[in-house]
C-alpha cells in the first residue's frame, strides 16, 4: 500500500502583505515526517486575502445539499471567525478517474491531486461556471489538466502509466512525476465575467515543486492574492486501487489576527496528511476540527456531492469532429479503409464515438475536402 499526502512543511508570509504580518520566505523546510518516517509536504501560502465572508453567508441559505446514489466525491464547507475551510472525501471520484485512465500508481497519485485541487478551487469560486486546470511541468507525466464544473469534475494527462512509478524517501514521488520546473494555469469562465469583460479569466505562475497543492496555493497567493493553505493526498492499495483519497482548502477572511494565523499553522503542522487521517477512518468533521483546533468551533455552511465527468454529448461529438478536421482527407480514408469506421475516444471520460464514412461526409470532414 502507499500513502502520498502533503502536510505542512513550513509557513511563507509574503513581505508586505498586510500590517502585522512577519517577512518570510515564500517555501520553508521540508523535515517534516509522517508517522512512518516517511516525508510529507502541505502547502502554506499566505498572501493578500479577499472578502470571503458575505459569500459564504450567502451560500448557507441555500441549505445542506442531500447526498445522491451517485455522489463520488463530497465536500463539507466550514466558516469559522477569521477563515472560510473546504474538506472534500473523494475516494470514489478518484477511484473512478484512475480505471478509466487506467494509471499505475504516480499517476493515479498525480492526477486525483490535480482532480481534487481542482473541485475545491471551484468551490471556492462562487462567481465561476467553469474552472480548469492544467499543469504542465517537465516531468515524464506529461500536461495534466482537470475541469470543475456545476457538481462534476473531469480530468487528463498525457501519459497514463509511468514505468517503474517513480520514488523518492520510500513514497511516491509526484513532484518528480509532474517535474519541479514548468507552469500551472488556472482558466475561470462564468457568464457574468464574460458580460462585463467578454473574456475569461486566466492566470499563470511557475510551478514551486510538482506536488500539486503547494503550487496550488502559491499561484492563489500570486495571481489572485488570496490567503490560502491545502493538503491534498491519496492513499493507493497493491493493487493500484484508490483507497482512500482526501483533501482541504483554508482560506482566509480579511482582517484575521496574527495570533489566529499562528494557531493553524501551528495546527496544520501537527497534522498527519489528510490522506492518513481518512484512511484511519477520520471524516471531514474530524479534519476540521483538527484545523481549527482551540480557535473556537467552526459551522458547517453547506454540503454538496461531486461526481467524475461527464462530457456533454454534443460537445463531445463536436470536439472529436473538430480533431477529425485536422487530418487530411488521404489519413481519414486510410483509416476508413482499414476499419470501416473512424472511432473515437475522448481523453476525459473514455466515451467512444464511432463515424462511418456517411457521418465524416455529414459533418464535412470528408465532404468537399
């Protein structure tokens, strides 16, 4: 069995941030070790906080989201005095994403960090309809890219199945697998945003190791200067099985005191990576209150479920159209030739869709070509 989760490895308070606040370096030290000797990351990144509070007021009159027979992921959102937290159990939305991509363990590790980053990312984002996400570092992985969007999200990466799975300390190395120089890319789309500037919003920091959630909270400190700390992490059986699989989001309100930002460092330090926790059977109200530990209890806002996917159909048969197009006429009738069809297989949900050559006339990928 391996366990891969990140914890925290140190607190960086950006210079300037906020009156009070201590000058420090953006990462700090790594020595920080799970029960099993093995090491563990978090990321800390504190920057310029926005306004979360009205937002998650607001959101707690919508009530407590039911659970459904095919909720894969669920996410409890907390509000606290100074800080609004996100905990998500995602085992079976991990668990689906890894027999549909077929991935061997660093890649299952890799790309259910990116898919739950993702997910509390967007449910961080009230105003957006649509978050996505993408890494591209230089790493044997390849581009890995994930979409949280109204309750689902999906995901990508260019190669499925690292040959040996890679390690570093006894654990998987997912920085190593995702590579410690490249960029993450965070691409926001809502209607509203689109009304008022007729673009979407899109932001792009350096990776800071390629363990996913430091990055993750380094680009929310840069690009949209907001106080944040997450831990991601999943626990992988022998058999390549996602067994459990979890993670958090901490976000600061404005305004916080100094003393309520040392306690959950302090707090976030002294826990074991998520991934453990859930895996001893910890549930997201036991992580929360292990955050938030002597600051006072927290009230749970709202719970909503997620699940994998899907791709919308006819999108999907747009898209794979539009990938037709890109090939000239000689290649798809080779193909036809071969097989008497063209099918395809979409990088997200593994949907096949199958053209005969009267279909590739109909769209136009052969018709007048």
């Amino acid at each position: 069995m391996a366990v891969a989760g990140t914890r925290a490895r140190g607190l960086a308070r950006r210079p300037g941030t906020r009156p009070g606040t201590r000058p420090g370096p953006r990462r700090g030290n790594a020595n920080n070790t799970r029960k099993d000797g093995r090491k563990a990351t978090t990321a800390l990144a504190w920057g310029r906080g926005r306004c979360w509070r009205k937002e998650a007021r607001g959101r707690g009159k919508e009530g407590v989201v039911r659970a459904t027979a095919e909720a894969e992921a669920e996410v409890f959102h907390y509000l606290g005095q100074d800080f609004v937290l996100w905990v998500v159990d995602a085992t079976g939305l991990v668990e689906r994403a890894r027999k549909l991509h077929n991935t061997t363990s660093t890649a299952t590790q890799a790309l259910g960090r990116v898919l739950m980053g993702t997910l509390l990312i967007g449910e961080s984002k009230e105003t957006s309809d649509s978050v996505q996400i993408t890494f591209k570092g230089n790493g044997p992985l390849g581009q890995i890219m994930a979409i949280a969007e109204k309750g689902f999200v999906k995901g990508r990466l260019d190669v499925r199945r690292v040959e040996g799975d890679l390690t570093e300390g006894g654990s998987h190395s997912v920085g190593k697998a995702v590579g410690r120089q490249g960029v993450v890319t965070v691409v926001r789309k809502s209607k509203a945003l689109q009304q008022y500037t007729g673009e979407q919003q899109m932001g792009i920091t350096e990776l800071v190791n390629g363990e996913v959630a430091e990055d993750l909270t380094n680009y929310l400190a840069e690009s949209e200067q907001i106080n944040s700390a997450m831990g991601l992490g999943l626990v992988v059986s022998s058999d390549l099985s996602v067994r459990k699989a979890g993670g958090y989001l901490l976000q600061m309100l404005p305004g916080a005191a100094e003393e309520t930002l040392d306690k959950l460092e302090e707090n976030i330090k002294a826990m074991p990576p998520v991934s453990e926790l859930m895996s001893d059977g910890k549930t997201q109200e036991d992580v929360a209150s292990l955050i938030s530990r002597d600051l006072g209890l927290v009230d749970l806002v709202f719970r909503k479920d997620h699940s994998y996917g899907p791709c919308n159909t006819a999108d999907l048969r747009e898209r794979m159209v539009n990938t037709l197009k890109l090939l000239s006429v000689t290649e798809v009738r080779d193909i036809l030739r071969e097989q008497n069809k063209v099918e395809m297989c979409c990088e997200f949900c593994a949907e096949r869709i199958q053209f005969s050559e009267e279909d590739l006339v109909h769209e136009g990928v052969l018709g007048g070509r």
